[in-house]
C-alpha cells in the first residue's frame, strides 16, 4: 500500500477555484488556476489570469429588489403590529369618540379621519420621496408625554387629556419612527384630527356666554325691523306668546367648529391662493353666525303663526341647521373662488406635482440603506412597543379604588336649623348627576313658608361614563356668579348662584362640587383635584350639591336670600358629616 502525499490548501485552490461574478448566471468552475491577491475592484484575484471574484455586497438588481421587498414586508409587519397595540392602548378613547360626536351634535367628527387619510393619499408621492430618519430622543419624549396624559386622564377621569394623548401619541410616533421631515409633510393631516377631539369644546366655553347674548341681541334687533314685537332680557327673548331662551347649545359655537372642520381641508384641495383660502374660511364663519341669528328668528316667527314644536316642522330648525347652510356656503364659494382664482396670478401657491412612479423607478430612487439606518429603525420601533406595550398593561390592570360615604344619606337631618325637610322621590329631580352612586332630594321650608331645594349626587369613583364635572353641570356654569359665604367656624366657601331669569317666581340655583371635604366652585379646580386626589391616593371621588332657592318677587327676595344664607351656613358642616 503506497501512501499518497499531503495536498497543500494552497495547491487545492490551485486547482479548482470558484468564480462568482454578478451575473444572474450560476458560478462557473474553473481549473488549474494558481492563487491570486485581492484586487483593488475587492474579488480575489491570480496572477495566472484566473480569478475567483467575491463581491463585498450583493449589486445584482435582482437580488438587490430581492433584499428591498423583504425589507418592505418585515417593515410592514412592524407598523402593523404598532398600530393594533396603538389602537389596544387608546380603544377607550376610540370608542367613546363616536357617542360624543351624536350627543353634542358634532357630526362631523365621523368625516374628520376619512379627510384626513384622503390628506395622507393625496401626499403619497412627496411622502415616498423623503427618507426616513428616525429622531429617537425628541419621539421618545413625546411618545413618553402622550403616556403621561394618557394615564393622569385615566385615573383622574379627565377625558380631555385622554382625547389630548390620542393627537400627540400619533406626533411622536411619526417623529419617533420616520424623523422630522415626515412630521412637517404630514402636519395638515394631523391637525385636522384635533377637529373630531371634544377638547375644543372645552376651549370655546368662554365663548359660549357672549354668543348667547350677542345671539340673543341680534334676533332681537331683525325682528323689531320685520315689526315682530319682542323685548330682550340677556339671553331670553320675550315674546308676546312665549319666552324663549338663547341656551348654551343655541350659542352657535359647536356649529362654527364643525364649519371649520370643513372649511380646512376644503380650501387647501380646492384654492390655490392664501387669499382664497382665506376669504372662504373666513366667510363660511361669518355666513354660520348669521344662520344662527335667522335660526332663533325663523323659530320665534313659527311659534307666532302657532306652528306644532318649537324647532319647526321635523326639527329643521335645531342647531344643525347652521351647520348645514354652512356647508352649503362653503362648497357654493368653493366653486365661485376657484373660477376667479386665474384672474390672479401673482397670488397663486405653485404645486409640485411630483410624477407617478413605477416599480422599477420606484426601487431605483429608493436610496440604499445601510446598517446604521437600519439600526435607527430598529431601535426607535423597540422603543415605540415597550412604551405602547408597558401603557396597555398598566391601563388593564388599573382600577380606581371606591370610596364610600362616610354615613348613608338616608339619614341625613331632616331638620336643619328652623327649616323642616320632606323627602322627594329622586326621579323628580330637574338636575341628577349621571350614574351616581348615591343620591339625596329633600324639600325644606321654614315658618315664612320659604321653599329650599336641596340635590346630592355622589360618585364613590369616577369614569368616561360618570365623571364630575360632566355636560349637564357645565351648562350651569353659563350665566352664573361667585358668592362667599361664611360659616359659623370662621370659614369662608366660593360657591356658585345662578339666576335663570329676572322674573317673578323664577327659581335661583345656588350649586358647588366637593371632595376630600373641600367646598370647590370653579369645575377645572375640581378637576385638577380629581387627578391630585388619584395620583396621591387611587381616589376619584366627588359629589354634587344644588340648593333651589324659589323666590317670590323683588320686595320678598332679600330676606329670602337672608334666610337661605342661614341654611347654607348649617348645610356645609352636616354634609361633611357625611361626604368623604
């Protein structure tokens, strides 16, 4: 047996060596060739001519647009799975949205997203030219600051910050995952969702008590020129068969937001110049105010004629009303502008249109990321679920403890100084708060025979559904003063007094909010001590107390109000007695 000699790694690759090039050809075989050094192109190379070719990358187009298209579906995949958790950790917010928009009339609250994506489509082409360039510290921040509200609006039952949370969530996760300048292509998008948000609601509520008396004077003013008789008394019209009253709702404030909604997106897609965009915004907001007016007019000059509903006949005179001729204006002066707009040139917006592109072009312009920018993407998607997915598991398994009252109302004193109470059935109660917990309703009087209306509403927790303050409390706050009432212990409470009407036997509401035994009048006080409360304590309780004061005309009133302040001054401390 002869024993063959040892081949040499350097003799081997001698003689077979395997050349990969980039043709979409398989890799030829090729023989007795000696070994090479690495060129300068970066293949291996021989000094026999022969070489094997080792490319550092892969620039073959197929495997390129290969390697692209798994990226694109592992991406997708990742965006996918960020906005089921993303809906999972707002669902709450999501789902309460909808009842809000058909019990404060604000339909358009359903259109507002569709306009919004249509914004983001008509968009695609600039989008598909930006680069992505994840921002990982000021996304994370925002992203972090969205979770913030999310939870102080969720174990204080502020709903607001949890409408706020939905809108700045969206901005960090855009300036999180795709960078800045994706952020500023899809501003217009984002903003217009703050109109489907019943946060401008809360902005506008100052606004609500001027519109109603300027809405109020205005009618008034067109029906003395018609030669309608009528006399205005602040928010209430009196008519020679009916008083009417300018409410919150007929403010027309509502109706205006819902007039921009559309007037937004409508002047950006259809005008091409600041100044015609303008014009129809601003317009439509005028021709709204106006409508209001005629509303309250059309209804007071149908119920002289002895017209069946207040609202005319199918209720075309309610609010929407302003709403719908509005949007009737606003596509009117669309088109009207739109066809004057050639006569000025100078102040036309030049559009790029950027060209449609096609999926080899499409691939090509796609610049090639390298492993940093991958990294980024990464990096900023991990850091997007673990706040998402730490939020969702925080939100599921929180629950506000209750509290209960410290005695039953049932027993409260049915005698308070000289005043004897009788217990009412609670369903006939003008004002309840929604979804309480517990409830008083006791009728007073006094040896005058002055009547005392005493209302409690108590939450041992609060939620979306049954919050303090809420609609119905808010609307009271329209129209009414502050009044400092001192107590037999040398302490001085804020409450409200609402007076509906300078008329004889109209009632007098007198009303505050209170918690942890504090006496709170102003609502946003009582909400910032309902996150104070939560945060400190895992608490959301509060209650609701309204005292109705009927008065009996000018000459009695004052002492009225004398011998109401006594019971006010002995109702504060037995409630505490009984109020947590």
């Amino acid at each position: 047996m002869r024993r063959r000699a040892p081949v040499s790694s350097t003799a081997f690759l001698s003689r077979r060596t395997l050349t990969v090039d980039n043709s979409p050809h398989q890799p030829s075989m090729t023989d007795n060739l000696s070994p090479g050094s690495v060129e300068p192109n970066g293949t291996i190379g021989s000094s026999g001519g022969g070489y094997m070719s080792l490319p550092l990358r892969p620039s073959s187009p197929a495997i390129l647009a290969t390697w692209q298209d798994r990226r694109t579906q592992i991406r997708t995949l990742q965006v996918v799975f960020l906005i089921v958790v993303f809906l999972f950790v707002h669902r709450e917010t999501l789902r309460t949205l909808p009842t809000m928009w058909v019990d404060h009339d604000r339909l358009e609250g359903f259109l507002v997203p569709l306009a919004s994506l249509f914004l983001v489509w008509r968009k695609r082409h600039q989008l598909a030219a930006l680069t992505p360039r994840p921002s990982l510290v000021s996304g994370a921040f925002v992203t972090l600051l969205a979770g913030a509200l999310l939870v102080l609006g969720k174990v204080g039952a502020v709903y607001v910050l949890q409408e706020i949370s939905l809108l700045v969530s969206i901005i960090g996760l855009v300036l999180l995952l795709l960078g800045p300048s994706y952020l500023t292509a899809l501003c217009l998008p984002i903003a217009l969702l703050s109109f489907m948000l019943t946060i401008l609601e809360d902005l506008t509520n100052p606004l609500h008590w001027p519109f109603q008396l300027l809405t109020a004077r205005q009618a008034t003013a067109i029906m003395h020129l018609v030669g309608f008789p009528a006399l205005l008394d602040r928010q209430f019209i009196v008519l020679p068969h009916i008083t009417l009253e300018v409410a919150r709702v007929c403010s027309g404030i509502n109706y205006l937001i819902s007039v921009l909604a559309i007037a937004l997106p409508l002047a950006h897609l259809t005008l091409r110049t600041w100044p015609g965009r303008l014009a129809l915004i601003v317009s439509g907001v005028a021709i709204g105010i106006v409508a209001n007016w005629a509303r309250i007019v059309l209804i007071a000059l149908w119920s002289a004629h002895g017209g069946q509903g207040l609202h005319g006949p199918f209720h075309v005179l309610q609010g929407m009303f302003v709403a719908w001729v509005g949007y009737a204006f606003l596509f009117l002066g669309s088109w009207l502008l739109s066809r004057a707009e050639p006569r000025f040139p100078a102040c036309r917006l030049e559009r790029s249109v950027s060209p449609v592109p096609t999926q080899e072009n499409r691939r090509a312009a796609t610049p090639e990321e390298g492993p940093a920018a991958c990294a980024a993407w990464h990096r900023a998607w991990g850091v997007a679920v673990v706040v998402l997915v730490a939020l969702s598991a925080y939100l599921y398994f929180y629950a506000g403890r209750p509290t209960v009252l410290r005695m039953d109302l049932a027993a409260f004193p049915q005698h308070i100084g000289d005043w004897i109470g009788e217990t009412i059935p609670i369903r006939d109660a003008p004002l309840r708060m929604s979804g309480a917990d517990a409830e008083l309703l006791r009728s007073y009087r006094n040896r005058e025979g002055d009547a005392l209306q005493v209302y409690v509403g108590y939450l041992s927790s609060q939620s979306p559904g049954k919050k303090i303050p809420n609609d119905a409390t808010g609307e009271l706050h329209g129209g009414a003063d502050r009044v400092t009432l001192g107590l037999s212990t040398g302490e001085s409470v804020v409450i409200n007094d609402r007076r509906f009407a300078r008329e004889r036997n109209t009632p007098r509401l007198l009303f505050w909010y209170q918690t942890d035994g504090q006496i709170v009048a102003d609502r946003y006080r009582m909400k910032l001590a309902t996150m104070r409360n939560a945060l400190l304590s895992g608490r959301t309780h509060g209650a609701f107390v309204s005292v109705r004061l009927d008065t009996r005309g000018d000459r009695d009133s004052e002492r009225q109000w004398k011998e109401a302040e006594r019971f006010l001054q002995a109702l504060v401390p037995a409630l505490r007695a009984y109020l947590p």
